[in-house]
C-alpha cells in the first residue's frame, strides 16, 4: 500500500515540476509552449495507467480505464481527429456509475473475502456492505472483531459509527463515492491509513493519532466529485 502511494506522490510531483518548468521557459521567451496545450489530457491517461497497474478490484480497473479513454479522446478532439460534445456523453457517467455499483455488487465482497482470508456468513455483524443510490444510509457496528467491508455512495450518502466497535488487528474498508459523501466514525485508539485517490474531491482523515495503536483502519477506494471523511 505505501509502494502505490509512492507511486502516485512521484506521479503528481513529476506531473507540477514538468508543468512549472513549462510555464517557466514560456514566461521568459525560452521556448514557445503553446504547441503542448492539446496534449494536456496526458495526465488523465497516465492517471488511469497508474490506476491500472495499482488495480486490485473490479472497480479501479473500470475507473483507470475510463481515466485513459477519457484522456485519448480529449487529445484525439484537440488534434481535430475526432469530434464529439460533451454535452451528448453526460449519460456515460451514469453508464461508469452504474458499472462501478454493478462491480462492487458482483465481485466485491467476493474480492475481499478471498484477500482478507475471511469466511463470509450471512447476517454477520463484523463487516459492513452498504450501497446508497440518490439515498442515505446511517449504520452502526459494535462488533469486537471488525473486519471492514464495502461502501458506495453514488448521488447519496453515508454515515458508519464504528465508535464502539474494535479490531483484533487491521481492517480495510473499501469506499467509492461519487456525487456523494462518506463519514466514517472511529474510536480514539484506532490509527487511519488513507489510501484512497480523490478525483476533484476530497479524502480527509480528521481523527487524532493515537500514541500508540495495534488497531488499524485502512481506507482504500475512489472519491470523484464527492467527499470521504473519518473522523472520531
């Protein structure tokens, strides 16, 4: 986990220096950058790449991809190869969000079971799996032996209290929210690990550090223009 957050931290780095060294040779009559501009979509290919070859469910590689196919259109459109409007394509967001609702539904629980090592029973308590659709959803856990689980949050919103909950050891809860928001409750003895990609949205950790934590809570997933917060 920290190898892909590495990943994207040398992916975004490199993406400013190149673009203020840029801007820099343009500002002082160096060398002419206007003929760059049509290739700006780059940074959505190599996004999707990075999330391709980050993937480890169903939904990242849908998200990488439709990352790259946006990226070469919007590059193929520049060069006057093809043309399109966008305002004809708003259905396929809501094609890309139900594909990503459908994966979830599909492979997700499925996924993580197989991952974690987690024998899945029905009715169990200690894992969450929760889809909000234009809905909320509020939900509790008290379980002694949280085990993570799956949240989707598209057009709606969701609210997790763990507070009285605990983990033997490590938990991952796996988060998708798009045109919506995320709250995740945890107690003060818990340490977060963010290691989600926003996409014009937000990922905050709000909780405070612990001095010393044996229980761990690993946030993985997507935001796009919409919101995840854990907070205590």
């Amino acid at each position: 986990m920290n190898r892909d957050r590495n990943q994207s931290r040398v992916f975004f780095g490199a993406f400013i220096i190149v673009i203020g060294a840029l801007a820099l040779l343009n500002n002082l009559h160096i060398f002419d950058t206007s003929d760059f501009l049509p290739f700006w979509p780059l940074v959505f290919v190599g996004f999707g790449v990075m999330k391709l070859h980050q993937a480890r469910h169903t939904s990242a590689y849908i998200l990488g991809g439709v990352l790259v196919a946006v990226g070469t259109g919007m590059i193929l459109q520049h060069l006057g190869l093809v043309y399109f409007r966008w305002r004809d394509w708003w259905p396929a967001f809501l094609i890309f969000a139900g594909a990503m609702v459908l994966s979830r539904g599909l492979y997700g629980k499925q996924w993580r079971a197989h991952r974690d090592g987690i024998t899945l029973q029905p009715g169990d308590t200690s894992s969450v799996d929760v889809v909000a659709v234009m809905s909320g959803h509020n939900l509790k856990s008290d379980s002694q032996a949280f085990k993570g689980g799956d949240i989707l949050a598209v057009m709606g919103g969701v609210e997790l209290d763990l507070r009285q909950a605990s983990i033997v050891d490590e938990a991952v809860i796996s988060v998708f929210a798009m045109w919506g928001g995320i709250v995740i409750k945890v107690p003060t003895d818990w340490s977060v690990v963010m290691n989600g990609t926003p996409i014009l949205a937000g990922m905050d950790d709000k909780t405070v550090p612990p001095m010393n934590s044996l229980k761990r809570l690993v946030i993985e997933g997507e935001a796009i223009m919409g919101g995840v917060e854990v907070k205590n």
